[in-house]
C-alpha cells in the first residue's frame, strides 16, 4: 500500500477539522472511546504523543506511523463519524467535492472505495420462526407479565436476550460503559445494536428516546439503537423525537404479534430499518409492516 504524503495529511486535516488541535467534535473522553471502540487501540500511550498531546497531534502521528491497512481503517471510520455528525446536525458540506477527494486518497493508500461493497438484498421474507421456540418465548415473556414490578425489569431483559438468541444475533446482557446502564446488545447485518428496554410505566416520550439516542450516538459511528417499550410510545414523543435518527422502536403488542406469527426477529427488524430509512418514522408496527 502507498505511504501517506504531506498533501494527504493536509486533506485529512481539513476533512477532519483538524486545527488548534481538534479532531472533529471529539472531546479527549470520546476521541479516546473513539479509538478503544472503533480500532482497538489506546490512542492515549505515550508511543502517539512523540509529537505533541493534543487530539489532532496523536492522529498525524498514529497515521504516518501505523500498518496501511490500520491507516484505511481509522480513516473510513473518522469519515463515517463526521458524515453522519454532519447529517445528524445538519451542517453543510463546507469542502469542495469532498466525498470525491476522501474517496480517491482512500484509492490511492490501497483502501477501496466506501460504498463499493454492496450486501445482496432479499425481497423474500424469511420464513417463519420455529414453533418450539416461539412458544417458549412466548411463555417467558407471560411468566415476566406475572412478576411483581421491581424484579420484572430485569426478567424483561433476559428475555430480550433469549430472543436474540434463539435468532442467532449474539445477545449481550446488560452492562455498564464509563458511567452508564446499557441494557444490552445484539448483532444484525453486520451492525451493533444497542438496547433501551422498558417495562412499567407511562408510554415513552421524546426525553426518554432522546436520552438513548445520545448514549448510541456517543458509541461507534455504525452503532443503532433498539428502544423496547412494553406500554409503547406517545404520539407527541415520537413526533417531538423527530426523524432520521439512528434508533428504532418497538412495542409490547409488536413484540406478542411477532411471537404469535412465528416471524423472525431479524426480520422484523430488518423491515422496520428499511421503514424508518424511507420514511424517518422511528416507530412502524408490526401489524403495518406485514399487513
């Protein structure tokens, strides 16, 4: 792979607002959480500082100095952050034909083009969930309807992930991330998705879907969110939450629906991103999606 030039490190400081030592919009805590996620990589050691402590310092150095491949690698995903960073807050492209001059550095360190690689797509819907399986499920998800309040929320949790499990979407428990609860996690199509699940309680409302859009898009720039409400979500919330956000939402008669069909968690899943990319709609019912 080709070495990285002056005139590339000049691109990427503009791309990546690299002035006075910034790198975006990162703070240290979230450049750092940003390496660690992303990368894998402890972007504070002392072997990334040879030039300098600030943000945008350890980047130049960690560039010019890492494997090629790595190189590509932290590149594509500090694109993919400030794209959708700039989406998410509306900020126009300030950079002439910068997605054609990012594009073509990538050609030229060896990395290929975003975009290049396509999943094939599937109009045929799966086929329906095993019948042992839903039924089980099913029966969980009763025997947490019958638990007293404080115990059910954590029943409601380790139900999501039999769920995801039983799909084959490597379910996560819930966890703890420098201060705050996840309540888990999953894997769909290549994408980490985090979990928001809720029980008890009055419909959820814009605060409570925009608490948990700001934990997901603190994370890595592919992360989504699945917000799970058993007593679903108010019609001011949703519209207050507004659209093109990177969660999607889910309802307890989505969830008895889905069980009762036999229909595949992925799926459903897959036609509510689909949903909510075409139309910003971060909730579409189960009932809708499938008629």
């Amino acid at each position: 792979m080709a070495t990285i030039r002056t005139l590339d490190m000049v691109l990427i400081d503009d791309l990546f607002g690299m002035g006075a030592g910034y790198v975006l919009n990162f703070s240290d805590r979230t450049f750092s959480a940003f390496f660690a996620e992303e990368l894998d990589i402890d972007i504070d050691h002392p072997r990334y500082r040879v030039e300098g402590t600030s943000k945008a310092k350890r980047l130049r150095f960690f560039l010019k100095n890492c494997d090629p491949q790595l190189r590509v690698r932290t590149l594509l995903a500090l694109w993919e952050y400030r794209e959708h960073d700039r989406r998410r807050r509306q900020i126009p492209e300030n950079i002439p034909d910068a997605h054609d001059q990012f594009h073509l550095l990538i050609e030229r360190l060896g990395g290929k083009r975003p975009g290049t690689e396509t999943r094939p797509v599937s109009h045929e819907p799966i086929s329906v969930f095993d019948e042992s399986r839903s039924l089980a499920l099913t029966q969980q998800l009763l025997e947490v309807s019958r638990l007293d309040p404080q115990p059910r929320g954590y029943a409601f949790e380790r139900f999501l992930k039999a769920l995801f499990d039983a799909n084959g979407l490597a379910g996560r428990a819930s966890f703890r991330h420098v201060g705050e609860q996840i309540d888990g996690s999953f894997e769909l199509s290549g994408e980490t998705y985090l979990l928001e699940a809720r029980w008890t309680g009055p419909p959820i409302g814009a605060s409570d879907l925009r608490s948990f859009e700001g934990k997901v898009a603190d994370k890595a720039a592919w992360s989504r969110g699945l917000f799970v409400s058993q007593s679903g979500f108010t019609a001011d919330g949703l519209a207050a939450f507004g659209r093109g956000k990177r969660v999607v939402c889910m309802d307890g008669l989505d969830m008895y629906e889905m069980l009762a069909r036999r229909l595949p968690f992925g799926d459903v899943m897959a036609r509510k991103v689909r949903r909510a990319a075409e139309s910003g709609d971060p909730f579409i019912h189960v009932r809708d999606l499938y008629g």
